[in-house]
C-alpha cells in the first residue's frame, strides 16, 4: 500500500519534523511504500522525483524563507494538482485539504490556520506584544486561502493529537469525534557519567529552538529577580539558533553575566547542561505538549511552567507552574529553600508520570496505529476484491 506523508518544511528538524519522521519510520516498517512532499519537493526513498517552480518560490525567495505556515499552505496548494494515486495520505504538520482516500492528521496545536482569537492564543502568542494579533489574523487568513484546508469532522479522518488538552479543544471546537492521543517521542541517550552528575541547586535551564514564542527574555527575567533575592542563580539557554531572534537574544545575554547561551549545542552537550541544571524554565504560554519539560523530567531537572497547555499534563505540581511572573519567583524562591533531600525527592517522584511514560513507549504506540489502519484497508480491499 502506498503513503503520502505532507509536511512544511522537514529541513527544520524541529518537534513536529521527529514527530514526522518517525511516522515514517513506523509505516516503513510495516511495508507501506511512503512518499514524502514538503516545500523541498516530493521524495521517495530519500530520492527527489518531483520538484516545480511554485514550491521553489517558497523556499527560496527571502521573505518566504522563514514563513513555515506559508510554507505549509503552499505544499497544500501544490498537492492538490497533483495526480497521485496513494491509499493513505497523513498531514503531519496540522490540518490539510480534503482527500479522497483515509487521511491522518497530526494536530500539534488545536489549528493551523484558524483566525479565532481563543486559536491565536495557543500558539505561544498570547500576551506577546511585539506579535500583532491583527497581523497574525492576516497571516492565517492568507495561508488558508492558499492551502484550503479541511478541519470538517469526517470518518475517513483520524485527527491524532499530541496531548489530552489538544484534543480536548480540537473536540470541543471543531466537533471533531474520531482522535486519538499520541504524544511526541521521547528519548535521551545517557552514559553513565552523566546520569550520575550532582545537580548544582541554583543552576536553571531552559531548551528549545529560539524563537519568540519560547519568551526567553521571561526566563532571563526570572533569573535577574530571583539573584536580586539573593540567589546565586545561573541560568543556561539551549538550543536551534537559526533565526534573527537568537542573534537579537545573543545581545541580551552579554548583558547579563548569569546568562550563558549555548547555541546549536551537540546533544551530548545538551544532555550535560541538563543533568547539571537543578530546575528548568519553559516560558511558552499554553505549551501544547513539549518535549523539553519532558526531556528535563527523564534527567531530574524540577521544571517550571506556565500554567496552561498540555504541558500541565507532564508537571502535574502546582508549585511548578505559574500565571505571572511574580508567582514565578516565589513559587521558585519557596523550592530553593527546601532541604536537598526534599528536592531529590521531587526530582524523583514528577518522572512517575502517565504522559511522560506513554511519550517513551511512542513507537509502540505509533506502531500500534499503524497496524490498525493496515488492518483496516486491508480488510477493506478484500471486500472489494
């Protein structure tokens, strides 16, 4: 049986670009010929078969370069002329346009290219002024026109989310019956040295790709009150730094001598400054799912979230979350108080956690969704035989 998975841009090499990878992975190994298109042209056994000037456009031209959901919308344009005759198409990026045969889509937040204002809010825009809502509108409003998305309850599709919360909203918005929860992938690789590092008390982390919506400068923030306090604390900032905003932050961070950014640190340098890190900062408003409070878990690093998202279904503690910034600081200064042994307790006890348990065993529970779409248009296909 053939596959057409349909992604913005694979070449990020983000969460949601794992989370298609490993998609693929899982349908490979159950012997279904995949294809992949995304703005870098279609693909098929990593070969290059198909390419055109409208997606060159996207991923050439300056303006475009960086747009990922103008990216998306313009595969989404671009797959509807073409003439591909697949048994299953999966949306591994979000919501796509209707198809005429079973279609997957993975819904990383509750959608793409909606306009609603409650929509906007759970893209880690909320509250950041230096983003227009009404500009963000726009945006969305423009990549829809292109793409033509469906977002429309349909038995045909089954809308996999990447979180409860998710798919709560996904539920209670769209209507949308048929999903199921499948939560990123999880996995670090640990030596023995590093798993037996001693946590330094007062040593922060925060992880990710370096982009607004991460809202570092909150976390630096927290840093600056928390020594004005008398803490001691240091703060590392890990990871992607390919965008303008990781140039602006690198400026900021000279600016404070308890801010150390590392950036496109190797992932055994990350998994170091993780092990080392006491506590963890993660910033994002309304998380949806977040794979670096969860690689923080699995280290023994305490992390500290806004309190909102599906990130609440990790950090379950309501010492460990926050809705400002002043809750923030004390809710953290209360922690540093605490006896050592308390907190080796903590760091032990949050990684006994149904999510984080269900994001490790993701390929076998990929796995299983595989097999039971095999399943069922195999049987579908002897009927009409």
């Amino acid at each position: 049986m053939k596959a057409l998975l349909v992604h913005s841009d694979l070449r990020q090499c983000g969460g949601a670009e794992d989370y298609a990878n490993a998609f693929k992975r899982a349908l490979d190994a159950n012997g279904w010929e995949t294809s992949i298109l995304d703005v870098n042209g279609l693909f098929q056994d990593d070969r290059l078969i198909k390419d055109s000037a409208f997606l060159r456009l996207f991923r050439t031209f300056p303006p475009f370069k960086s747009l990922s959901l103008l990216k998306y919308a313009a595969v989404c344009r671009y797959m509807r002329v073409l003439r591909m005759d697949h048994d299953l198409v999966v949306y591994t990026y979000g919501e796509g346009p209707k198809t005429a045969c079973k279609t997957v889509r993975i819904m990383h937040c509750p959608a793409l290219f909606s306009t609603l204002t409650e929509m906007l809010s759970y893209l880690g825009v909320d509250g950041t002024k230096k983003i227009s809502l009404l500009g963000r509108k726009i945006y969305a409003w423009i990549c829809r026109m292109i793409a033509a998305p469906s977002i429309a309850d349909d038995p045909e599709t089954i809308t996999v989310t990447n979180s409860e919360w998710t798919r709560g909203i996904v539920s209670r918005v769209w209507g949308i019956r048929n999903t199921h929860v499948l939560y990123p992938r999880v996995e670090l690789d640990l030596d023995a040295d590093t798993a037996l590092q001693k946590k330094n008390r007062f040593s922060f982390i925060c992880l990710g790709r370096i982009v607004p919506n991460k809202r570092l400068e909150d976390a630096i923030t927290i840093i600056d009150r928390l020594r004005e306090r008398g803490y001691d604390c240091t703060l590392d900032i890990v990871g992607r730094a390919n965008t303008r905003y990781a140039q602006e932050l690198a400026q900021i961070c000279r600016r404070h001598p308890a801010v150390n950014l590392h950036p496109d640190a190797s992932d055994p340098q990350k998994t170091a400054l993780i092990a080392k890190a006491q506590f963890g900062l993660h910033c994002y408003r309304n998380e949806h799912f977040g794979i670096a409070v969860a690689e923080m878990l699995m280290l023994g690093c305490i992390p500290i979230v806004f309190n909102g998202g599906g990130v609440t279904e990790l950090v379950e503690g309501v010492r460990q979350r926050y809705a400002d910034l002043d809750e923030a600081v004390n809710n953290i200064s209360q922690l540093l108080e605490l006896p050592e042994d308390e907190l080796q307790s903590l760091s032990e006890a949050q990684k006994d956690n149904r999510a984080l348990a269900r994001a490790v065993q993701f390929d076998n529970e990929i796995a299983e969704l595989i097999h039971a779409i095999s399943s069922d248009l195999n049987a579908r296909h002897f009927r009409t035989a």
